[in-house]
C-alpha cells in the first residue's frame, strides 16, 4: 500500500473501507432519504451553518463551476483574488462564463492585500461577487476569509469561498464570517475518495440565485436543494460516497472540528520544525499565512523530483511536487490525511535516508 502525503486526496482509514466495501442501498427509498438528511445535519455542524449544504457527485471544480454558473450571469462584475493555482482556477471559470472579471493576483507564497480589496470595492459599485481560495493547495496560504466576510456584508456583493482544501483542517465558520457560497470536496479534509463535492449557500446567495434564470442542468444548485428537502437528490448519486461519508463525518464531529484544527496546526509547527532541520527552507515566509493542510518547502541542494521518485520508489511514500513554474522546485507535503505521530516520523525518516542518498 502506498502511504499519501498528498495535499488530496490521502489514504482513507479502514473503518472508512469497510463502508466502501458494503453493498450499496437503492437511492429512490427512505433508507436513503434518512441517510441523506443525516449528513447534511452533519455537514452543516462542519460549515458551521444554519444553511443547507449542498452534496453533488462531482470533484471539487464541479462545485466551484456551479457556484459560478448559478450565481453570477454573463457580464456581471467580480473580483477574483488570485494566490496561487487553484485561484487561477476561478479566473478561468468566470472568464468562461464571460463574467466581467477583474483580477486581484498575488506573489505565489503570499496572501492578498486587504486594502487593495477594499479600494476595488470602492472603485466599483457594481461589482457582484469575490472569489477567493480559503487554503491555497498550490502554496499552503491560508487567506483570512473573516476580513473579507466584513467587507462583503450587507451589501449585494456575494462572498464566494474555494474551501476545498481548507475545511477541517482551518477553521471555516460559514455563518459567522457572511461567505455567501463556501465549496468543497470529499478527498481533502473528509478522509474520503475523491467523488463528492459540497456547496453551501447563505440565504443572501439564495435570493440572488432565484432573481436568475436556471443556469445549468446538472451543476443546478436551485435542483439539489429542492430535492434535499425531501431527502433526494435529482440525479443518482455516488451512494458508496454518500454511505462512507456518515461514517467519516461521526468520526470527525466526534473529534470535534475545533479539536482538529488545532491538532493540525500543532502537527504542521512540528512537521515545518523537523524538516528545517533537515536544511529544507520554509515556502511561505509570513508564519500567520500558514495553513495547516499542508507544509510547503524548497531545498537549495537537493534534486526534488529524485526526492519524490525515490521516497515512492524505496518506501512507498507519495508525496506531491510544485504546480505550474515550481514544478521541480517545490515539495509539497499533506497533512490532511488521519496520521498519527509515528507516520510522520516514518515520513521524516525516510527522507532524510533519501536525501543521504541523493547527495
Ligand atoms: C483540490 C483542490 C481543488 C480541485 O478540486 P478537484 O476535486 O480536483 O476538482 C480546487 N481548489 C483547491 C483549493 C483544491 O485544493
């Protein structure tokens, strides 16, 4: 078996397999509308929400698709807060939908810069939503969500969060921050496969979405909630999912999210000290932009992708290399699998034999 230390998706716990592993249910019964009902409850204690969650079988860019295409119609103004990769993402989306874009783009590393926030709101009167990355895969940011959930409320402006990643393992208080629209998927903080991805809405995202026409046959978020309310989905299912996913959020609701996060938060501190002393150098400077879904580092002497290839090749170990120009130059680690201290050691062990080799 390979041991994930991927940034998404990771290795899945066992008692989580042995769900996937069960014979599915029918999803036109009430065994499965009771099912259903019961992970959205849980969902909504994970978003800390009032509101509704959405489940849609999709990845996690289905959802962010469907927040574009339900919310926004063409040529209406948003900001996109672009850090990394994955908020490229929601640049090429928008622009896709021919939303009038405007692009806010950061130094990989880096978070954004509130004033200049502020200063497009104020320039911009008619600007209809921000996009925004929560904890950006590409990097390891974690952008504050709370500073911009201020800007945003009581305003029209929909505060559109790319969560998918930051979930679980950062804290997200969806009602408490104003996010209008937070997604997120399966495979990163939920301990579960890739194959199901969630949307929230908050009741201002929701009148917004109803004044537009239904944009969208699959990704429409006005049908899936329609059908929740009866326990249904419009269309099948990943069941196996939907079954697997009671089992992991118990699991996690029983941890508690806050208990969680600051598990990972200590876990990161460590993971970060050890690997400095292993002379790797810390990716992003400011110590406060530090997510703790994954730690991101360089080092100046050691071929990376021999790194990599080796740790998979010798010890079955996967980890994850940079994205886009930082391809060969960065070595991105996850910590949003359920690992425990001796994993991490076996990690820590196994690259510094490696990286003995290397040299
Ligand atoms: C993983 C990830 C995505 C993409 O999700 P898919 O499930 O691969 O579609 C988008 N945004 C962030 C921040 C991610 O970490």
């Amino acid at each position: 078996m390979k041991k994930l230390f991927t940034p998404g998706p990771t290795n899945i716990p066992n008692f989580i397999l042995d769900e996937l592993s069960k014979n599915i249910i029918h999803h036109r019964t009430e065994d499965y509308s009771i099912l259903l009902k019961n992970v959205i409850e849980k969902l909504k204690e994970v978003y800390k929400t009032d509101q509704d969650v959405i489940i849609m079988t999709t990845s996690g860019t289905g959802a962010m698709e469907a927040s574009v295409i339900n919310l926004f119609k063409s040529r209406e103004k948003v900001l996109v807060i672009n850090t990394g990769f994955f908020g490229e993402r929601y640049t090429q989306i928008t622009n896709i939908y021919n939303l009038e874009v405007i692009e806010l783009k950061y130094q990989w590393g880096r978070s954004y810069n509130l004033n200049e926030i502020k200063e497009t709101i104020r320039n911009n009167p008619d600007l209809k939503g921000i996009f925004v990355t929560h904890n950006e895969t590409s990097t390891g940011v974690c952008n504050n969500i709370k500073d911009i959930g201020e800007l945003t409320k009581g305003t029209n402006i929909l505060l559109v969060v790319d969560s998918i990643s930051g979930i679980v393992n950062n804290e997200l208080l969806f009602d408490d921050w104003n996010i209008d629209c937070a997604v997120s998927a399966s495979q990163k903080g939920f301990l579960l496969p890739p194959g199901l991805s969630f949307a929230c809405l908050s009741s201002k995202a929701i009148n917004k979405m109803n004044e537009l026409e239904n944009r969208g046959y699959y990704l429409n978020f006005k049908k899936y909630l329609q059908n929740q309310e009866i326990g249904q989905n419009p269309y099948t299912p990943a069941v196996s999912l939907v079954m697997a996913l009671k089992v992991a959020l118990e699991y996690l609701l029983e941890k508690e999210i806050s208990y969680i996060t600051s598990k990972k938060r200590e876990e990161r501190i460590s993971l970060e000290r050890k690997l400095q002393e292993l002379g790797f150098n810390l990716f992003i400077e400011d110590e406060k932009n530090r997510g703790n879904s994954l730690v991101v580092v360089s080092h100046e002497n050691i071929d990376i992708e021999q790194l990599i290839k080796l740790l998979d090749r010798d010890f079955d170990i996967t980890i994850a290399n940079g994205q886009g120009k930082y391809k060969n130059k960065l070595i991105r680690i996850g910590l949003l699998g359920d690992y425990k201290d001796e994993d991490y050691n076996e990690l820590l062990n196994a690259i510094q034999i490696k990286m003995g080799e290397i040299k």
